[in-house]
C-alpha cells in the first residue's frame, strides 16, 4: 500500500485572563511523499476534508477547547496527532506522536474520533491510503498582550 504523509499545522492560541476570551488559529497544509523524500507531483491528488480547508479548521475550531486544568496550570505546548485516512476516506489508528499532556492528548484525539469521511488522496487517479502528522499548539496570553 502506497502511504504518503501530510503535515497538517494547526496552531491554537487561546487569550485567557481566568476563562478563554478569543481564539486566533493559523493553520497550513504540506503534502509530502516520504518514499520519494519530494513533494507530491501534479499526478497525486492530497485527501480532502469535505468543504476544503476552511471547513476543516472550523471544526477543529469547533471541537478543540483548552482544558481547565491547563489554564490553571498555564500549560503551553505542542501534541502531534497521528491517524490515517484510508482509501475509501475513513479516519483511523489514531495516536499522539508527541504529547502535551494526557488531558490536552484526549481533547485531540476525540475531535480525530468524531471526524467524518474525508475525499481520499489519489495517485494517478486510484484511490489511496495516507498518513497525517498534525501538530497542534496551544498557547495562552492575557488580555495585556493581546493589546501590544
């Protein structure tokens, strides 16, 4: 089975003066076979989310929140997700990579398991398996830095 990786880069930055005030995102997509070591030619088509780019961060907005807890603590960091998306679109094997911290890891990895089918990747138009690494950070600022 051909795997090609996609890095997926979601940054998460939460403003937080004792609860979330505002959520900035930025998020940036690579295609890269790492078979080959090169970036995916015009004959590979990367797997989609459903409603393309935009609709993928809005559910990433929608389901991954800040812990409590990590706020108390003023936790900031990064997780790497791992999963799958198979030929026919379904998401599996998900796992952390890298963790943050296991209540940081559950958030993600439930908002992997709540995911629906994606358009899967071709290559020469023949469906195909891929695997993604999606790093996720979190960040907190107050409302002071927030205005600099």
């Amino acid at each position: 089975m051909n795997f090609f990786f996609i890095i997926l880069t979601l940054q998460i930055s939460f403003l937080s003066f004792g609860q979330i005030d505002k959520t900035n995102t930025r998020f940036e997509i690579s295609f890269i076979d790492t078979s080959l070591g090169s970036f995916y030619s015009s004959s590979a088509t990367p797997p989609e989310f459903y409603g393309g780019v935009d609709s993928l961060f809005a559910f990433a907005q929608r389901t991954i929140y800040y812990p409590e807890l990590g706020i108390r603590d003023s936790i900031t960091g990064r997780l790497v997700l791992y999963f799958e998306i198979d030929s026919s679109g379904h998401v599996m094997n998900d796992s952390i990579k890298e963790s943050l911290r296991e209540d940081f890891d559950q958030i993600c990895l439930d908002m992997i398991k709540q995911m629906p089918r994606w358009k899967p990747a071709t290559i020469s138009g023949k469906p195909e398996a891929v695997c993604v690494l999606w790093p996720i950070r979190f960040t907190l600022s107050t409302k002071n830095e927030e205005l600099d």
